[in-house]
C-alpha cells in the first residue's frame, strides 16, 4: 500500500516517467521544463519522497546536482511494462 500511496501523489509518475525518458542524469531546471514546468516545490517534494523511497538518487556535479532513476527505478518501471501495454490498448479503444 506504501507504493500506491507513493505512485499515487500527483506528478510522481510523470517525474519517473522523465527520468526513465531521459536516459541519462538530468539537472533540476530541466526536469521541471519537460514536467511542463510544475512548481519548483511540488518537484522538489516529489524528488525527495522518490530518493527516501530508493527510486531515485541525486549525484553532484560541478554544474548542479543531477537526477536518475536508481536500479529500483529501473525495476519499478520495468514492472509497469504491462500497464502501459493494457492502457495504450484502452485508449484506442475509445
């Protein structure tokens, strides 16, 4: 129920879903632009609930800290596989 309770907040999964889309470490100014530039405090919350959770880690660089899915992330989304496989299939058939 905690991971519910954790997929469940609102943006938590689009942020998953743009550090998986990325493919690489991204800074936070430009995880907020492609999040269609939702509050600074809402990410910055999502991202710190994400990190205590293990789904996602920050690394330091001499620019700015980066963000990334841990290998749990990459799990977490693996798993998820099959519900956009089942929701791409619902919505062609509305």
């Amino acid at each position: 129920m905690a991971a519910l309770d954790l997929l469940g907040r609102r943006w938590t999964l689009r942020v998953i879903w743009e550090l998986h889309r990325n493919g690489a470490p991204i800074g936070f100014r430009d995880l907020q632009r492609r999040c269609d530039d939702m509050s600074s405090s809402v990410l910055s919350t999502r991202l710190t609930e994400l990190r205590e959770a293990g789904i996602a880690a920050s690394t330091s660089t001499a620019a700015q800290p980066v963000w990334h899915l841990t290998a749990l992330g990459d799990d977490l989304v693996t798993a998820m596989g099959p519900l956009l496989d089942w929701s791409r299939a619902w919505a062609e058939r509305r």
